[in-house]
C-alpha cells in the first residue's frame, strides 16, 4: 500500500492539464440540454438563466436526463420566470410535478420561488452561502447553480463526478464516507476559469464515458492521468458500503369507480411523504406485517372486491398495498374527498404509487384512456 501512495500524483500537480484536456473535450462532445448554454453559445455572449439551472438542478436530483426535458419544458411554458412560480397556486405546481418523483422537491420548489420573488426581487442570490439559505437547497444544487449560473469556483460532485473522481484517484474508502474527500478533490482539481462547464464535462464524462458498468476507457481523455485505468479495475469504484435490506411497510388502497365513469379521489396533507399529492382512500402504511390491509378499513360501504397488491419502492422502504375496488350506483363521500371524472384523472397530480394502483383496479380500456401505465 506504500508504494501505491507514493505513485499516485498530488491533485495540484495535475489540476492544470485535468481541467484543460477535459474543457477541451467538452468543447467537442458536450451534450446538448435545454437548460445549458453550450461554449459555442457563450462565445457568442450568451450566459446562463439562474431560474432555468436550479429549475432543472431541482428536478434531474434522482431523475434521469431524458426524464425530466418534458418537465422542465411544461413548468417554463407554464412559468417562465420565477416570479410567475412563486405566484403560481400550489395545486397547479404538483399537478405539473406530478409522475416525477420525490415530490418533497416540488414543495421545496414553490417555496424557494416565494423566497426569491418576495427576499430576493426575483433574483437568485449568487454565491452558494445565498443559495443555501434557500428551501431545498442543499451542497451540491448550490455549488451547481454557483459554478453553472454564476462562473464561481465551486465543488460541485453529483453521483457522475463522484464516479469519474473516485477513479480518477482511486479512493478506497466507500460512499458515502467518501464524500468529503470526493468534495475536496474535486474542488482542487476544478479550474477559477470556466468552473461551471469544468462541472458540466465531468457530468458528460460520467454519462457517455465514465459508466458504472463497461466503460470505454480508451475514449477518455483522463485515461492517462487515471489509476484505476492504469491499475485495470474502473468498474471496482467508487467503493461502495454493503447496501442494507430495505424495510417492508403494508397498506390497503380503495378504488371506487361510479358508473359516468369517475373515481373517488382525495387529497394528502400537506407535510409527510407525497404531501400535497391526490391519492384514492387508504389505510396507514405501517411497517407491521401483519398490519390493516383487510376491507374493514374501507372509507364507505360498498360491495369491495380484492384486485391484487401493488407494490412501490421508496428510497427508504418498500411498500406494498393491497387494492380493492368497488364500483358503485350511489356516489359515497369521505372526509373532503371528491368524484374525478376518468378523462381528466391524468391531470390530477397523482404520484407513481398511486397510478399504479388505479391502474390495478380499472379495466385495461381506462387504463390506456388516462395513460395511467407510466412508471417514473
């Protein structure tokens, strides 16, 4: 082990040519997005919108690219600008968030708007202590944003960097202990000249180049400054803990359906997971197995009838709800709940989980008329 350490090279040492072959490809092969100016567009004296980068920073955070380009079209069409955000009504903002996922990100969202409209004048602040102070802003969007929006140096490490600097330097100590030490090497190795599209080609490296699974090495243009390159094993990092068992929670979910046809549907509080979001009534989802998912939990009489269990994968626990339907002459009520026509239900801001549901308990024919299939 001492002798690897004393071959491997000090990031000051490399940290010029790093950053100058890496800029130089990113010149080159840089991804196109809708919410990034490419270096053809910066020389030609455009710069970066503050509101589109955290916009999308919010949204791609345990989201895929291609995922999130319709979301981020819809809320600009929908909201241009932050102070047409911040005004906008709540309900319409999780309508629109809705199918994306991690919904705690579309409360964060609207609040983080409100701040800027009514702290800031509709202006994002630009350093990352500013950021930070704002809702749902953590490390990494405020170094994004800073570096991205605003040309600060700035570490910036999302789970790309962190693969492509792990290898770079191959670091033996697991994520997520590793972070800090990730965070330290990327901020040495990151240029004062173009920071943000320093973060950028890091980000593309990881994507197209520097995979988790078979990455293509030879195309790399660090492939001669890597250790894990050099020492045959990229695919080993970064180290990872072992992952522990997810924990199992149970539930029931009702699916009344009258015969216009509509579903009863009702609304979430608005703190706690999916707050704020539409579901069909349900029990508690708790953690026993042996926990409430039978018919006697169910919102009003009527004639139910078992159509399977959906299950759903949270980031902490596993979910796994039994669904009834019933379909029904007399429209029956509970708490302030309401009756949604099918052809509208895909406007309804109703999380993944609860697509999933429906979608069990309808018919195939209404499956396909609200597109309930989607998974995201």
């Amino acid at each position: 082990m001492t002798g690897l350490l004393q071959r491997r090279p000090k990031c000051t040492d490399q940290q010029p040519a790093l950053s100058q072959l890496l800029l130089e490809w990113y010149d080159r092969h840089h991804r196109d997005l809708p919410w990034r100016i490419s270096p053809s567009m910066a020389k030609a004296g455009h710069t970066p919108d503050p509101y589109h980068i955290w916009l999308s920073e919010v949204m791609l955070q345990q989201t895929t690219v291609q995922a999130v380009k319709p979301y981020f079209a819809k809320f600009l069409a929908l909201w241009p600008r932050v102070t047409d955000l911040a005004a906008a009504d709540s309900e319409d903002v999780m309508k629109a968030w809705a199918g994306l996922g991690y919904y705690a990100r579309a409360r964060n969202l609207k609040k983080c708007a409100e701040v800027v409209a009514r702290d800031h004048g509709g202006h994002f602040p630009d350093t990352e202590e500013g950021l930070k102070a704002l809702p749902g802003i953590g490390d990494y969007t405020a170094a994004a944003i800073a570096a991205i929006a605003f040309n600060r140096h700035a570490a910036v490490l999302d789970g790309n960097i962190e693969r492509v600097v792990s290898r770079l330097y191959a670091v033996e100590t697991p994520l997520p202990t590793a972070k800090p030490h990730l965070r330290s090497l990327t901020g040495l190795i990151t240029p004062t000249d173009r920071p943000g599209d320093f973060a950028q080609a890091v980000m593309d490296l990881g994507s197209s180049i520097c995979t988790p699974k078979r990455p293509v090495c030879s195309l790399c243009p660090l492939n001669a400054h890597c250790l894990a390159f050099r020492d045959h094993n990229p695919e080993t990092f970064p180290r990872k803990a072992a992952k522990k068992a997810k924990p199992v929670r149970v539930g029931a979910a009702f699916v009344a359906v009258d015969a216009t046809p509509a579903v009863y549907l009702q609304k979430r509080g608005e703190t706690g997971l999916l707050g704020g979001m539409t579901e069909v009534p349900g029990t508690e989802w708790t953690s026993r197995i042996d926990g409430e998912t039978s018919v006697s939990a169910q919102p009003f009489a009527a004639d139910w009838q078992v159509q399977g269990v959906v299950t759903h994968v949270f980031t902490h626990f596993e979910l796994r709800l039994t669904v009834y339907r019933a379909d029904v002459s007399k429209r029956g009520m509970a708490g302030n709940g309401w009756w949604e026509p099918v052809e509208t239900l895909k406007e309804q801001a109703l999380p993944t989980v609860m697509k999933k549901v429906i979608a069990q308990a309808m018919p195939d024919a209404f499956k396909q008329s609200v597109n309930l299939r989607g998974t995201s």
